[in-house]
C-alpha cells in the first residue's frame, strides 16, 4: 500500500495512470524563437553544459501548477538560463534580463502548448 | 548586451526575424528576449560558437517524417534491411544517410496480424527526433501520456483505430536512452508501388502507432 | 617431420568491472523496487511494485540516469532493461485483451529477482 508522504513524491512530470481526458489533436508550426529554444537545448547538451536529464529535472522542479498551462514553455526557458548562467558563472550578475521593461507578456494565443523538454 | 539587444527589438519590430510570428502582437515576448540573452551570454563566453544555434536549427528543419516513412518503405520492400532495421535501428538508419546528432539509440518496433506497437514517454515527451522531427503537441500533452499506458485501446479508437480483441497492444514507454520507431504493416493493394510512392503513404501518426498506413481512397 | 605448434597460452580470466556483467537475463521474472525516492527518477509511479520479465539487456551499461539529473555524469554503469508487464497486472480491471502489454526501460538498481 503506498502511503500518503510516498504518494506526494510523485513528479509532477509522471503522467502516466493519471485520470485525463480526451486527446485533443492539437499541433501547431513551430514560431522561430521556439526553435531557437529547441536548438539551444542541443546545442547545450552537446557541449555537455547541460544534459538530458538536467533538462528533464528542470521540467520537474518548476511545479506541478505550471505543467500543463501555457506558461511552462516560458518558465522552462528561464530554468535554463538559470542553469546555464550557474554552470557559467556561480556568482552571477544580472544577467538575465528582468521583465520591468513594459514588455507585453506572451498572450494566451499559445495555451496549452505544453513542451516537456527532454529528448 | 542582452539589454541593447532588447532595446534593439523595441525599436525595430517591423523584423521578422527575431519575433514570434507575424500574427503575434508586436512586442516580442519575454521568453523569446530570455533565449536571446541566454544564447549571447554563452557566445560572448566562448561556451558555444556564434553559428551553432542556426546551425542546429538547419538540422532540426531537416528531420521530419518523410526520414521516417523512407525507412519505413525500405524496409518493406527490402527484407535484409528489414532484418538488420529490427536489430539496430540506429545502425539502419545510418546506412540509408539519416545521422543521430544525439547519443540515443533507436528500436524499431515491428507491427504484424499479432501485435500492434504503441510509443509514448509518460514522464516527458521522448520522441525519435532524429528520424521524425519534433513531436506534435499532444503526444507532450497529458491527456495521451497518462491514457496510452492505461487503456491503449481507446486511445487509438480516439484517432479512429480500432484494433481487434486477438491483437496484442504493445505500448512502449521511453525513459531512457532508447527511443522507438513503430514499423507500420504494408498495407494491401500495394505490391506494385516503388519505394518512393510506398514512402508517400508513410504518415507520422502510423509511425507513433496511433493509425494504421493505408492506401487513400481504399476501403477500411 | 611436422612440429605441433604449441596451442596459444589462453589469457588469465579477466575481471570485469562493477556492473559491467548484467545480473539479469532475458526470460528471468523481476520485481520493480517498492521505492519511493525523493526528487528526479526515472521510473515512473505507476510501475512500482510490479512484477514483469526481461525482454532485452540494453548494451552497452550506461550510467545511472537518475544521477545524471544532478550533472553526476560519472560512476559505474550498469545496464538497463527492456522490460515486459501485462497491462492486466498493473490495471486492476484492464478491460483490453489479457495479452495487452506494457514495455519500458528500467535501470538494473531498481530491479528485483523474485
């Protein structure tokens, strides 16, 4: 019997056995950025900066309330810049832009497009 | 830098380069100006070249299903390719040109009048990218992750598949190195075709496992 | 007159490394360990506990990718498993064909001889 504290131990990731609906065949073309992003995972783990599985924690650490919403694609890309800068640089600077330059957040247009980033 | 390149974007957002789409508001969003400061801050730190990024994104412009349905085809028409295909997917495909960029290795699974193969990745959305592409939204999304490994049968019936009962479904779930390519059955009527048109039949979906290939105007 | 040429000295057995040998074999019955770790795994929730058998030793050993999550790229490898469970055995009640089955990877720590 698996106990409650064991139960909460599941990643938000793990998916599989969950209750879910139907499948919504949804694609979409990919926008240039978003495949600056993918290219950018490659590119990082060929030079082993980071790894798969860096990329597949990643995913994992950034909440269960974000898996699934349109935002996780954007949070995703900031926990790389975080783990990119860290691996760069321990005592960064700021050097990661914050928003705070009245930029327009990007708009639910892309909801739902969930990108587990892994391989 | 990254600030000056973002000073640049409000300025000039007439581009299309560096924004979302066209159709997007003009303002690109704070997403897109974090993997531009990322990229530039590994450049400018000599961690990576200036050109790998475009240089990868060419790759990934250049792996879409047709490298798929090509193996696919070639392995019906071609018995000992077949054979070796199912023993080292990766080696095959690289006899045919198709490179793996990455370290994963690839399986390919055989559909036949007894088993009908199924991929999904549960825990993320591992996907044979370096013969098919990137993966479409809902093979990432949840509801086809959590259902696949649960009631396969009605996932497939949700695109249309249904598979007899004395069928075994086998549903594949990658959580490691390897990831799968399902080999499709050649559908009947086809014993004339070439390669190249037997190729065209191939779709992406009938190489995840969720449809069937057939012949466009045949009966079911 | 013919001179035997002498048979070649065979090598002394080698030992392997840690892990290097895979500990289990195609057709052994194996049990997924009842462990519920805190942080990144790789095997998912709905495969701990049960029982199923190796379809396929992954060649060659790798290194633990649950560790490879913290950046620990290093250590001794072992080898991971193709392995099969009847989706009857972990949904109680599947209502597919009794020989609907699942196949999925898992590393040699969190396997079981039963």
């Amino acid at each position: 019997m698996i106990s409650k504290e064991e139960l909460m131990r599941r990643l938000p990731t793990d998916f599989g056995g969950l209750p879910a609906g139907r499948i919504e065949r949804v694609e979409h073309e990919l926008e240039p950025w978003e495949k600056r992003c993918h290219a950018l995972a490659d590119v990082l783990d060929f030079h082993k900066i980071i790894n798969t599985e860096e990329k597949r924690r990643g995913v994992e650490a950034l909440g269960s309330e974000l898996i699934g919403s349109s935002e996780l694609l954007r949070a995703l890309d900031r926990r790389f810049c975080q783990y990119s800068v860290r691996k760069i640089d321990p005592h960064p600077g700021p050097a990661c832009p914050q928003d705070g330059r009245g930029r327009r957040t990007p708009s639910a247009k892309s909801g739902g497009r969930e990108i587990a980033r892994c391989g | 830098m990254a600030a000056d390149q973002g000073a640049h974007h409000d300025q000039d957002h007439g581009h299309a380069h560096d924004h979302a789409s066209a159709a997007d508001d003009v303002v690109p969003g704070y997403f897109e100006i974090m993997e531009t400061a990322v990229r530039e801050l590994l450049v400018e730190k000599h961690l990576i070249g200036p050109g790998e990024i475009r240089r990868q994104i060419e790759v990934l412009d250049s792996r879409t299903p047709a490298l798929g349905a090509k193996v696919v085809a070639r392995a019906w028409v071609d018995a000992g390719f077949r054979a070796r295909l199912l023993a080292n997917g990766r080696a095959a495909c690289e006899e045919l040109g198709i490179s793996f960029y990455d370290d994963t290795g690839l399986m390919v699974l055989e559909n036949t009048d007894k088993v009908h193969n199924l991929i999904v990745c549960t825990l993320c959305s591992c996907y044979p990218r370096p013969v098919l592409g990137l993966p479409p939204d809902w093979y990432k999304l949840k509801p086809y992750r959590a259902r696949a490994v649960v009631e396969p049968r009605a996932v497939l019936a949700e695109f249309g598949t249904i598979i007899p009962d004395d069928v075994e479904i086998r549903v594949s779930d990658s959580t490691a190195q390897v990831r799968y390519l399902v080999l499709p059955e050649r559908p009947a009527g086809t014993e004339t075709f070439g390669e190249e048109q037997l190729a065209a039949l191939v779709t992406r979906d009938a190489m995840i496992g969720v449809v069937p290939v057939i012949v466009p105007g045949s009966s079911p | 007159m013919t001179t035997a040429t002498p048979a070649p000295t065979p090598f002394a057995p080698i030992v392997e490394a840690e892990g290097e040998a895979p500990a289990f074999a195609p057709g052994e019955r194996v049990r997924i360990s009842m462990r519920f770790p805190v942080g990144h795994y790789r095997v998912p929730h709905y495969i701990r506990g049960k029982s199923a058998v190796i379809e396929t030793i992954i060649a060659p050993p790798a290194v633990n990718n649950e560790e490879e999550g913290f950046g620990r790229n290093a250590g001794s490898k072992r080898h991971y498993y193709r392995i099969a469970i009847p989706l009857s055995e972990i949904w109680a009640g599947y209502a597919g064909s009794p020989k609907d089955g699942l196949r999925i990877e898992v590393y040699e720590t969190w396997l079981e001889r039963i």
